[in-house]
C-alpha cells in the first residue's frame, strides 16, 4: 500500500514537472535558468515587495506607538510586546487553516488579494486613529492602540495565507530539476528582507516623513501611505501571474480539520517530507534563539554593545546569503540528505565556537558568518524536499503544517532563551544548541538512509 501511494505521489510530481516546464529554462545548471522564467520572476518580485513591507510595518507600528501613545515616564517594551502578540497569535491559530483553504483557492487569488488587502488596511490606520482620539480608555488602554492590535492581527492573519501559497506556487512555476536554485532565492530573499527590512525601516519611514514636510504636506501619516503601497505593489506585481494550476473537480468538499488530518497523515506516511520539516523546525528553533541570545553575546564580546547586537544578526544574514548562493550554483549534484548532515554538523560547530573561542569581534564575525552559511545548507535543500515530494493538491496542507510548526519553533526559544541564559549561562546554552543540531543531523541521515517510517 505504501508502495503505491509512493508511486502515485511521484507520478504527480512528474506531471507537475511536465506542466512547469517553460521555453525559458534549458538544461543548464544554476541560477540562470531560473532568472530567465518570468514567472517565477513574477512572484520573486511579489516577494520581496511584500516582505520588506512585513518587516517595516513593525517599525512602523513603534513608531506610531512612540509618537501616539508612550509616556515620557513609561518604557515602550509593554506597548512593543502586546504588538509582537498580536503578530504572533495567527500565525499558530491559523497556520494549518489556511494551508487548506490555500488547496481550494486560486494561488494567484491568495497571492494578489492578501497583499492588496494589507495594502488597505495599513491605510485605514489613519483614520482609525483621528475617529478614535476622543473616545474613553477601554479596559485602561487607549482605543486607538487597540485598533493598531486589530489591524496588526488581521494584516498577520492574511500573511499565513500569503505564506503557504507563495511555497506552492513555486512547485508550479519551475522544473523539479530548477527547484533547488529557486528555493535558494527565495530563502535569500526572505534573509535579507529580515536584515534590511529592519536596518532600513526607520531610515526610510524618516525619510518619507521629511520628503512630505519638504513638498508642503503637513499630514503626519505619510508613513503609513509608504508602508501600505508596500504591500499594494507586491498585488500589482502578482497581478500577471499564471502558476497553471491542476483544474479542481466536482466533488464534495471534506471538512476543514478532514483536510487538516489528511496532511497530517501525509507526513506520517511520508518519512523523507516528515523529516525536512523536522530539520526545518530544529533549524528555526536555533537561529530563533539565536535571534535572543545575541543581545547578551554582543554584551560579552569586547568592543561591541548590547544594543549593536543587529550586527551578529546581519553576519548570520550574510552567511545564509553565500550557502544560498553556492547551493543554486552547485548544490543540485549533491545528496539532500548528506547536505542536511554535513550543514547540521556546521552549525554544530559554529555554535561550539561562539561558545568557547570567542576572545575578539573579528572571529565572532567569522563564526557567526559560517552558522549561517551552513545554516542555509540545512533549511534550502530540506525546503526543495518537500516541494518536490508533496503532490500539488497536498502542498497547502502540508506547507500550513509545516509554518504552523514553524511558528511554534520560533515562539518557544524567544521565551526561553532569555531565561536559559540566565540560568545556565551564554557558553552552556549555545552548546546545547549545537547538541540539537548533531541529533537532528544525524536523525534525518539515518531515516534517510534506512526509509524508517
């Protein structure tokens, strides 16, 4: 039975290869064949318009807290963190849900109508906030920030739809065999968005705001205007994109947790898809640790403050973009599960460095740089494992399990690390870090290499 079903997903993934298939792309290895299919040009661009408006639309929302809503005598981390919240809880409530909704409805429908309705309701924050500035406190906070929580949860609502159906898209739009090249910008994409969409977020809403003052506008949420068209690029960009997608037949619609189980299902009946999200979870997991742990550790390397801790971050950015590059050049000759062990390994590695040998910035650089290359070598080739292992009508289903899992990965090491290191130390938990990444390493390389299901 299993043998069939196998058999059966294979053969859809060999139709689907028939179906992506363009003129553009030839035989060729690399990038190049993947630069020359404009339709995957198409969404690449929807991506990263829509991305960086993600990263600074948080900056934004500070921004707006700062000027409309933080006292003199009050921190703004209460404030931040209820934002963060609000950004955070969609993702693990709505994940799964709307990977299924994402295998019922058009790809290009979701791609185009998320982004435009962010777009919207970015710009209706103006109006919210000048409605509301009179109205009493409800439950001792201003209403106004309660209309920045409700916008900030519907826009994050509507990007666990954007999520699921962009990594599907993909499948539909390459060859298998360009699959690999194509995750590697992707994920170079969505890296360096994280680093520049943060660097350049308060720059650039700065700028926006002495260009206004400058041409003679004195409205003070031209931010919000640029934020907003973030996102309304990114739909008009989609708005030419064709994925070709397979025709939806007539049949009965099963239930939305039948359709949750039937995912769940697939990845237990399917070891090599099962086992890439698994690594993909142990990867987030770290760098989300990571992403806390490196305040304290530019606290302790010397010639570096606590709150240039962005620059460790960026390093790790860097290190991702190089393995991303080298894996679209020449990582489709190598085995995915030998990539995983020897990058898990690498991150292993670098974590043990970080831990013990960092006596000078230079070489906490140098290490910080290769985590995150080797990093890329774990996440880019597991991420194609399950593009190419998932049957198209399956692919929303399992890539809204898997950003479900993914944001649970990311949600629990941002609350535990801090506290971990205060407990046992920086070196303690970074080397348990790199104990996590051997045992998922060599978990993935043994099922990989046995077919356990």
């Amino acid at each position: 039975m299993k043998l069939s079903e196998q058999e059966q997903t294979n053969s859809t993934a060999q139709a689907g290869d028939i179906k992506a298939q363009t003129p553009a792309e030839d035989n060729t290895k690399g990038f190049l064949p993947v630069l020359k299919n404009y339709r995957f040009l198409t969404l690449w661009s929807g991506q990263i318009f829509s991305q960086l408006a993600d990263k600074v639309y948080l900056v934004l929302m500070i921004s707006i807290i700062a000027s409309h809503f933080q006292r003199p005598d009050q921190t703004i981390s209460g404030w931040v963190s209820a934002i963060m919240i609000a950004f955070t809880i969609p993702a693990v409530l709505f994940g799964s849900l709307a990977g299924v909704y994402v295998d019922r409805w058009s790809k290009k429908g979701v791609l185009v109508g998320t982004n435009l309705v962010r777009g919207l309701l970015v710009w209706s924050v103006p109006a919210l906030l000048y409605v509301s500035q009179d109205l009493p406190p409800w439950f001792n906070l201003p209403v106004g920030f309660w209309c920045l929580l409700a916008v900030t949860f519907l826009v994050s609502t509507l990007t666990q739809f954007f999520a699921p159906a962009e990594q599907t898209a993909i499948p539909l739009l390459v060859q298998r065999k360009n699959l690999l090249p194509a995750n590697s910008l992707y994920t170079t994409t969505m890296m360096a968005s994280v680093i520049i969409g943060f660097a350049v977020g308060e720059p650039l809403l700065g700028l926006t705001e002495q260009f206004a003052q400058w041409i003679g506008l004195t409205w003070e949420f031209s931010k919000e205007i640029v934020v907003g068209a973030g996102y309304a690029l990114a739909g008009i960009v989609l708005l030419p994109l064709n994925p070709q997608e397979t025709a939806k037949t007539e049949t009965e619609t099963p239930h939305v947790f039948q359709d949750i189980w039937d995912g769940i299902q697939y990845l237990r009946q399917n070891h090599r898809v099962r086992n890439a999200m698994v690594q993909l979870v142990i990867l987030f997991c770290i760098f989300a640790a990571l992403a806390v742990l490196a305040v304290r550790l530019a606290e302790t390397l010397p010639n570096l403050e606590s709150d240039q801790f962005g620059f460790i971050l960026a390093a790790a950015g860097v290190g991702m973009a190089v393995g991303a590059a080298f894996l679209g050049n020449w990582g489709q000759s190598l085995s995915r599960h030998q990539l995983g062990l020897w990058g898990s390994f690498g991150m292993a590695a670098s974590l043990g460095g970080l831990a013990l040998f960092t006596t000078d910035v230079a070489l906490a650089f140098a290490i910080t740089v290769l985590l995150g290359f080797f990093g890329a070598v774990v996440g880019i080739p597991m991420q194609t494992t399950i593009q190419e292992d998932t049957p198209e009508h399956k692919r929303g289903k399992v890539f809204g399990l898997q950003n479900n899992a993914v944001n649970i990965a990311l949600s629990l090491p941002l609350a535990l690390a801090s506290i971990a290191e205060t407990i046992f130390g920086l070196e303690a938990v970074l080397l348990s870090l790199a104990g996590i990444a051997i045992a998922g390493g060599l978990l993935t390389w043994y099922i990989s290499r046995t077919g356990v299901e």
